[in-house]
C-alpha cells in the first residue's frame, strides 16, 4: 500500500491543480506499482502536504505571499486561481 507525500509552498497549487495532481499521481502509481490493476487504485494513499512560503528557501531565498502571488497568481476563498498580481 502506497502513501505519497507531495511537499509544496501554500498558494502556489489551485484546487484543480491539486485534484490533478491527486489523480495522476494515483494513476501513475496503478500503472507502476499496480501493474496496471485497476483494483490496485484502491490502495494509493496520495497527499498534498502545504506549508507556509516561510518554512522554504530555494537558493538561500524565502519566497514571500507576493512574490508567490506575482508568480502564478492569487487564490481566492474558493480555491480557484484569481489571477496574477500587477507588478
């Protein structure tokens, strides 16, 4: 039985982002470790684990919320992707 952990900066993945994430990873892992058994889907355990922009560094740099939102945008309440910040 699988279990998958997914590590990513909090705003940088909308909610369809994440359920296609979920659905590929688990697709990958019947086509893999599965060997293609569609009963084996049942025993995939994906999860996307988010973590505040200041609990990461990339290259000795902590992301901030603008410039994550400059970058792929904002997300709203809903969970869908707004749109981008105007720099």
């Amino acid at each position: 039985m699988p279990y998958i952990t997914i590590s990513t900066v909090r705003g940088i993945l909308d909610a369809a982002q994440k359920k296609t994430l979920l659905e590929r990873v688990t697709d990958l892992l019947v086509e893999v470790e599965g060997q293609g058994n569609p009963e084996f889907r049942r025993n995939v355990w994906v999860r996307i684990e988010e973590q505040e922009p200041s609990h990461w560094s990339l290259g000795g740099m902590q992301p901030t919320s603008e410039i994550i939102a400059s970058t792929f945008g904002t997300i709203g309440a809903d969970g869908v992707r707004v749109g981008r910040l105007k720099t």
